[in-house]
C-alpha cells in the first residue's frame, strides 16, 4: 500500500525521501508543475549530517493518482490545507490515515473531516530541512517526531505509525501530551514569527529588545489563556526556554514568516496568531496583543 | 518686552519669523549651534503662499541670554521640554507667560511647574511649516491657532495672548474647549503616527488598508476611554473626519513619527500613544493595542 506526501515543499520531500528510502511506496503530491517535474526527473537527493543519498521520487497532482493512500503525511501551508485535502478525497478510503505534521492550529480539523475525527493524528517535528531547489535537500539526524491521535485512546494504532515512521529513520515516538506539545509550539511560533514579521527583526534582535520581551510575555499569557479553555494546560517554563535558546543560538535567523513577507508571499498568520485570537472569541478570552500584531502581520502584507 | 521661541525647528522659526515681523523682540532658544549660527547670520526667510519676506533673528542657547520673557511659546520635542524649559529658568519672572504648542501630552504639566499653571497655556496649530535649512522656510496663511489657558478662567489674558498672535497673522482664537481639541488631536496622532511608525505605511496606505483601519478603530476607543478619566468627551466623528480627510488628501505623507523611524531618530512615541497607555495605566483603563504600538515603535528604533 502507498503512502502519501500531501505538499512536496521541504518537509515533504524529506520525510516522503525518508519513507521511500525505508522501502515504502510512496507518492508526493503537490500543486507546482516545477516541483512535480523536478521530483520525477530526478528523485530526491539527501544529504544527511554530511552523509548522501538519493531516492526516486513519483509525484503528480492529486488527479495524476487513483490508488487509495494508507497514510496521507500534510505538510502543505495552513491556507492551502483545506483545498488539498478536499483533492485527494478519492484516495482516501475507510483504511487510511491521515496525520498532519503542519505549524498551526485549525489543520487537524480539517484532516478529520476528510478521514474522519478516529483516523486523524497530529504531531510536531523538529528536523531541519535545507531545500535547495526541488529534489535537492539537507537535513540532520537529529530531528524527532512526536505524535499521538485527535480525539486520544487509540495507543496501539498510535505507536504502529510511530514504528513505521522508525524504520524510515524518523524518530517518532508517541506523546500522550501532544495537545499540550502542539500549544506550546504555538505560543513560541505566535510570539516569535508574529513578532518578527511585524518588526523585520531576526531572533536576535527580539532577545535583545526589552520592549519586544515584553510583547513576547503578552503573547505567551494570552496563548496560555487560550489553551486554557481547551483544556490544555501549557508549560509556560518550557515555551521560555525553548524562546531563549532561540535568543541565542539562533541569533540572525529570520523567522519563516518574516521571509515570507520579505519575499511578498501570504504569510501563516491566519493559522498561528490568527487562530489563537480567533478561539479566544469563540471562548471570550481576550487577546489583544496577539490581536494587534495579527492585523499589523496582514496590513502590511496585504 | 521679549517673546522667547523655545526650540527653533520648522514651526518655532515660523511663529518666531512672524512675531518678529509684527514689530516684537523675540529670541530664538534652541540647543543646535548650526542653528542658531543660522539664524544670526542669514535671518530667516519666509515664503507664505509663494510671497517671500525676511525677518532679522536674534538666537542663541539659554545661557545667551538675561533679561526676563514675556511670553514663551514652546516648540520643543517631547523628550526634550522638561530640560528646555529648566534651561531658561533664569528667563522666567511672575509676569512670564508660557504657551505650548507641542504635539502630545504632558507638555503642560512640565510648563507649569516654571511658570505656573495659571500662568501656563496650551493650545494647537496646523499652520503647516516646511523647513528647507535652517532660515528657509515656507507656509501657507491658511493655518489656525486654537488655545486656552491650562487652569480655566482667564478670559481676559487668553483673549489678550490671541489678540497678540493675531498681529502677527498666527489666526489664533480662544477656544473654550482646548482640552477636547487637543485630545482629538491626540487621537489623531496615536492612530496615525504610531501606526504608520510600526508599518512603514504611508497615510494613503494606512486607509486603504481594512486590517489598519481596525487598528485605527480600536485606538481610537481606547483613546476615548482615557480621555473621560481625565473628564474629557472625545468627540470621535470629528477625528473620524480628519483622519478620512488624511486617507484621501495626504495619501503619500509619511507622518513625522515615521520620518522620525526612517531617519533613525528618537520618536515622540512616549508623548503620544506612551502618553495615552501611562495615563490609561494610571486610571486602570486598559489600551492594549495602544500598548503594544508604542512597545513596536520603541522596540524597532532602539
């Protein structure tokens, strides 16, 4: 049976590389001509820690392909979520799984509508991946997967994808916390990418500005807030560690939001300090912080 | 007697040019040496509506000068009132007027505390002042010059101050509801310029963005909020229509705040939307949009 990429930008292309190099069947899909060409053309080469290694790589758009997928992997940008997973409905059947591994709050719901709310798994990854052009990418070893189910129970499906994502060198272990985890990369992604795409400061910049510190402990109080009335208790100390270990060993990077608005392109911020403002009205929590830098993100875009 | 001008920028030059024409002694105060070097050497001027006139100009630091004001009118910056007006102690007798006509809050209070508060009036122009170099500069007739005493009552001496503006074509009235004026003013500017700062926008820019507008909105009932603490009704259809007059007729001004940002000089943030959050914070009136402009302004130039 085949796997599926659902959205063949770096993460795509190193985890479906990963898999297929596992000795899995899979399949990248995705909406750019470019990318398509390329990954047929040429497969995928991936260097690792220094160490190559070269997959083929079979990719289309969702039309190109008709066998069911046991496991769809999305990785495609929030706003393009719902349209993607609407495209491969015809390769979803009762069997398959769907696991979304994207930045942002929203996705999970939107999987679960297509495979429904028992076989949609959520998970975060921290693995670097270094695209070059497409077909060409480096990553490290180092990077690791955790994972669990959308509505909980479900422990031994759970640790079965775990185990295949393994044997594809993915590092995947099965987080009875994961609401928790997902909430805390939030909070850091919302004070962070929010942040930098307003002001054009690297991570650098934002740890040595007082004032933009102080932003920072706004937003992680209305993003704890927040969470809160979904039942998810976030560990605050953990969200500030991770910030200051950013502070200073990432010290010139530019947040992926901030590159998208220099490169002009539509940012996240609809599914990251957009979607916590959006489910603190629905809950009554106010955030106007997150609420001021989410417009300020979007005016200056727009 | 003598009119001191204390800081002799744009406007200073040009209130100070048209004292000085009107028949008065004035000095102009200003800590600039190549200003001041200006100002005696060549005078200054003036182009009103294409019509040029030049007037003689005495000017100097502080410490220049011995024999007692009659009248100070205040352009200073924000930052720099408190200093400025302590250096010309020495100037200031218990006939001594003061007039701020500075942009922000808090100017008053600080004037005050030389002259007296029944000795201290505050007031708001629009006269526009376009400074080419020191000594060079160009207007229109068509400004105003609306004022009132800081403590109430004084009819008579605010009458008599207009009058004296008057001579020397400054369009000034007494204006009974000073203190509204002002903050509408304000309003304006925190909307305005604290945006504008934080984006990069332009004023056309500004209104031609949904998401800016919605900023604009909410600091505008956050303004009005903290107004009332200070017993003042903030009339918003009036700062509504000026800010829509702005959005059409000064698309493609960057306001003094973002020049101020572009060409890396200190902003009068903490006069204007700082101003509003500390008396907000003083009252227990929350301004968390407000807040976290002036937290984006100071954190992007510091």
């Amino acid at each position: 049976m085949t796997i599926g990429i659902l959205g063949a930008g770096a993460m795509g292309q190193l985890f479906g590389a990963r898999l297929q190099l596992a000795g899995n069947d899979v399949v990248f899909i995705d909406a750019s001509a470019t990318t398509i060409e390329a990954l047929n053309r040429h497969g995928i080469s991936l260097t690792t820690d220094g160490q190559a290694e070269h997959a083929p790589a079979r990719a289309g758009t969702a039309q190109d392909f008709a066998e069911p997928l046991e496991l769809v992997v999305v990785f495609t940008k929030g706003f393009h979520s719902a349209a993607a997973i609407e495209s491969i409905r015809h390769l979803i059947d009762e069997r398959s799984m769907g696991l979304t591994l994207q930045n942002g709050l929203g996705n999970a719901e939107i999987l679960a509508k297509e495979f429904g709310a028992e076989r949609t798994w959520i998970g975060i990854t921290d693995f670097p991946a270094d695209l070059e052009r497409p077909g060409f990418l480096s990553t490290s070893s180092g990077g690791k997967v955790r994972l669990g189910p959308l509505t909980g129970g479900l422990e031994r499906e759970t640790d079965d994808l775990a185990a295949r994502l393994n044997t594809a060198r993915l590092n995947a272990t099965s987080d009875p916390a994961i609401h928790q985890a997902i909430w805390e990369k939030i909070a850091f992604n919302a004070a962070l990418n929010t942040l930098s795409a307003v002001t054009g400061q690297t991570v650098g910049e934002i740890g040595s500005s007082p004032e933009a510190r102080r932003i920072v402990d706004r937003v992680l109080d209305e993003t704890t807030a927040v969470a809160r009335t979904k039942g998810v208790t976030l560990q605050r100390d953990r969200v500030e560690s991770a910030l200051e270990n950013a502070f200073t060993r990432h010290k010139d990077h530019k947040t992926s939001m901030l590159q998208d608005r220099e490169a002009g392109r539509r940012t996240e911020i609809d599914y990251i300090g957009g979607a916590v403002v959006r489910l603190g009205q629905e809950a009554g929590v106010p955030t106007p912080v997150l609420w001021t830098l989410s417009k300020l993100v979007l005016s200056a875009v727009s």
